[in-house]
C-alpha cells in the first residue's frame, strides 16, 4: 500500500505492506536511522517520535493507521549544526552515555514539554519518563536535561 507522510517538514511517499509499523517505514524504507529500535516489544522508548506534536512509541502503530501525519524524528531537530534546544540542554547536562536511548529520550522530553510547558515539574519528568529505558545514566541527568531544554525552550522560538 502506499503511505504518505509529511516526515520533518517533507512529502515523503513509500510503497509498503499494510502491517508495517511506523518505525520499520523509518529505519527501513526511508533510511531515519536516528529512531532506534530497542525492545520491540514498546517497553523501553527508544523508537519515540512526535506524531502530530505528540510523542508516540512508533513500534506501536501501523504506518498505514496515520496517513497524512506529521511525522518529527530526531533527524528532524536541529538546523544545520544548530542543535534544538533539547538536543543542546542533553549535550550541556550530560544526559546522554552510550547513546541509544538518546534519540528517544530528547522526544520524550518535546513530548513532556508540549503536554506540560515549560515550568514542568521534575516530579511529572520523572513520572512520564517511566515507559523510556536507559541501561546507563541512571536517569538525573535526563531529568536534569528536560528540565533546561523546556528553559531554553521558552526562552526561544520553539516553545
């Protein structure tokens, strides 16, 4: 079947079977590596991406269930060399370790932001990140992360 998305600001097209779930069109058929698949089973995060503005596991959805969405990945954050906000406050907090969970992490934490605004809490950062794993940080510098990227983020453009 034919799936049309607008994927980080673009058309994209893929001819693909019906059963196929929005992180296999990803990774598979157009080549968004950034979105990890770390489970598959939707219990860790790390294929997170915003579906319409909300962040969504995208293990856990057909592709052929959203046509027409918009479709934000971690590829589709920063401009040029310039990090996103959240992407820049997990770099400065040292939210990050070996990596995987990253991607994940950062559009969960958009997610967050865009449930709760800026002056979220660090009790509802700790609460919503519950269903995202992370084998390395131990988590305080993710929540710590969160909370300077929804800072910056209302300090710029991006809230």
């Amino acid at each position: 079947m034919k799936i049309n998305l607008t994927i980080n600001g673009a058309a994209r097209a893929a001819e693909v079977p019906a059963s196929t779930l929005l992180v296999e069109l990803l990774r598979d058929h157009l080549g968004m590596t950034g979105t990890h698949i770390g489970c598959d089973t939707s219990q860790c995060g790390a294929c997170n991406v915003l579906i319409d503005g909300i962040s969504v596991k995208s293990c856990t959805i057909l592709a052929a269930a959203i046509p027409g969405a918009k479709i934000t990945t971690i590829e589709g954050l920063a401009k040029g060399d310039d990090l996103h906000p959240m992407q820049a406050a997990f770099k400065e907090a040292h939210g990050l370790q070996c990596g995987f969970c990253t991607p994940g992490m950062v559009m969960a934490g958009l997610g967050i932001v865009a449930r709760h605004g800026p002056g979220v809490s660090r009790e509802t950062i700790v609460h919503e990140l519950e269903g995202n794993l992370c084998r390395c940080t131990g988590y305080i510098n993710i929540v710590k992360a969160i909370e300077a990227g929804a800072r910056a983020m209302s300090e710029t453009a991006h809230a």
